[in-house]
C-alpha cells in the first residue's frame, strides 16, 4: 500500500514538473507567433485542430489494446486509455522518455513486466517505420539529395535497412528464448496502419495552421504530411530537449523552405507546438476523469 503511495506522490511531482517545463516552452516561443493576426475564424480553427489532435491519442490507445488483448482479455481500452493519458504529458520532461517509465509502473499492477516492455519496444518500432513510411512521399515533392549528399544519404539508408534487420533477428531470438505475449502478422499490419493514421492526424493539423498564417502559400496537403511525418521522425529518435523541442522544429523547417517562406514554416511548426500542449493538457484532464473499475 505504502509503494502505491510512493508511485501516486511521484507521479504528482512528475506532471507539476512537466508543467513547469510546457511553461517554458510557451514562454520561450510566444514572440514568434506575435505578430500573426488571428482572427475568431482563426481561433475557432485551432480549438477544432486541438481536438482533432485528441483522435490521434484516442487511435494510440487502441494501438496498445491491441498488442495487449490476446494475452490480457481483461485489459479494456478504458484502462489503455486512463493510462496513457495520465503519462502522456510527461514525454515533456528531459530525456523524452517520462511517459513511457510512468506507464510502465501504472501498467505493472495489470500486466507482467517483460509484457509491458515487450508491447512499448514494438511501438516504438513501429512508430518509426510508419513516420518512413508516411515521411516517404516527401521525396515526390523534392530531391532530398538537394539538402544532404548522396553518400550521406546512402549510409542512412544502408544504416535504417540493417537496423530494420537487427531488430527483426532479435525479435526471433527473444521470442524463441523468453516467453512473451503473442502478436499476430495481421495484428502487426494493422498496428503499422493505425500509426500510419496517428502520423496523418499532425500532419492535417499542420496544413490547416499553414492557412491560418497564410492563404497564399499554396501548400499541398500531402506535403505538408510528409514533411510532418519526417520531422516527427528525426524528433522522436534524437535524443535532445523535452518532448523532441528544437529538432523537430529545425528539420521541419529545413524540409518546407523549398515550399514555403522560412518565417511561415517557423511560424505554423511552432503555433503546432502549442497546439499539441493544449492537446495534451486535455488529454491529460480527461485521463484523471476516467474512473477505472476492474
């Protein structure tokens, strides 16, 4: 009993922590988004995109009901959900890796350890082939070639096709040797599409804060995924400042100045920073208002 309290009392500190951190991140980032004149069209806009970047929580809920349902009938969406969202907010603590230790203790009295670590080990993986796989309809727009030499780009490529193959081989070998739950071809095909489907919802969202900064832009919507997608990549496997802060928004940047007016790409990635903090903090309120009964 005394250790449940133990992990409630810390898990407090860890959210008022966090808070203190998207504090900073608004504070810091507030001047360049200014000077953009919003009107009630404007901000009717962007309540609709917070809260359509709650369906990309919602899908990310399931993703893990699915990994899970097989092995763990009694583990509902309701549960997958409450979780994540109470942790979710803590990826903006240093190190970007808040959210994933406090699911796995709020986890722990409803699943076996190695089952916890095995199910956030495959979505990590599959979170990053989905954003190469989305990311990948870039190139129909630019040669990225323009932006880093082609042996530069061989060896990424070369380094993400033996990671990919690693990984595969040690998946086998750990299945075969350790006893861990089981997940289908199927489930896994369908894991990969519904992250596929995450990676869009920020996308959409970023298109849309594109046409609230300008309508004479003349951006695609498939561009504006893609370039989303690839920055969310870089974002998500860097390890830097809370949240992926500052990377994200430099590559995003990078990718969209052929396109785009830098202030404009600067602008819409950084009015999608505070987006996605609201999303967040909702999401966050919503997880502390769910009642769990087991």
């Amino acid at each position: 009993m005394n250790f449940k309290k133990y992990i409630k009392f810390f898990g407090h500190v860890f959210s008022i922590v966090a808070l203190f951190f998207i504090f900073n991140i608004l504070k810091d980032n507030l001047d360049k988004v200014q000077q953009i004149h919003f009107t009630t069209h404007n901000y009717l806009l962007l309540i609709a995109i917070v809260f359509w970047g709650l369906i990309g929580y919602f899908l990310f809920a399931y993703t893990w009901l699915l990994q899970l349902k097989q092995k763990y009938p009694r583990f509902s969406y309701i549960l997958s959900l409450k979780i994540i969202a109470t942790t979710q907010i803590s990826k903006y603590l240093p190190g970007n890796i808040g959210h994933l230790i406090g699911r796995f203790y709020l986890a722990k009295a409803h699943l076996r350890k190695r089952d916890i670590a095995y199910t956030l080990f495959i979505e990590n993986i599959l979170f990053v082939l989905s954003s190469c796989l989305v990311g990948s309809f870039y190139f129909i727009f630019y040669d990225i070639t323009q932006l880093i030499k082609l042996n530069n780009l061989l060896l990424v490529i070369t380094v993400i096709v033996a990671a990919i193959a690693l990984v595969y081989f040690f998946l086998i070998y750990i299945k075969n040797n350790i006893d861990l739950l089981s997940v289908e071809l199927r489930t896994i095909i369908s894991l990969l599409l519904l992250f596929s489907l995450i990676s869009l919802t920020g996308g959409i969202s970023v298109y849309f804060i594109f046409k609230i900064i300008s309508n004479d832009t003349n951006l695609t919507l498939l561009l504006c995924i893609s370039s989303f997608s690839l920055s969310f990549l870089l974002g998500f496997i860097i390890p830097g400042a809370p949240g992926g802060i500052g990377i994200r928004e430099y590559s995003f940047t990078v990718l969209m100045s052929p396109f785009v007016d830098t202030i404009y790409a600067v602008q819409a990635i950084i009015i999608f920073r505070f987006v996605s903090i609201l999303t967040d903090l909702i999401f966050y309120l919503i997880g502390k208002k769910i009642k769990y009964e087991p």
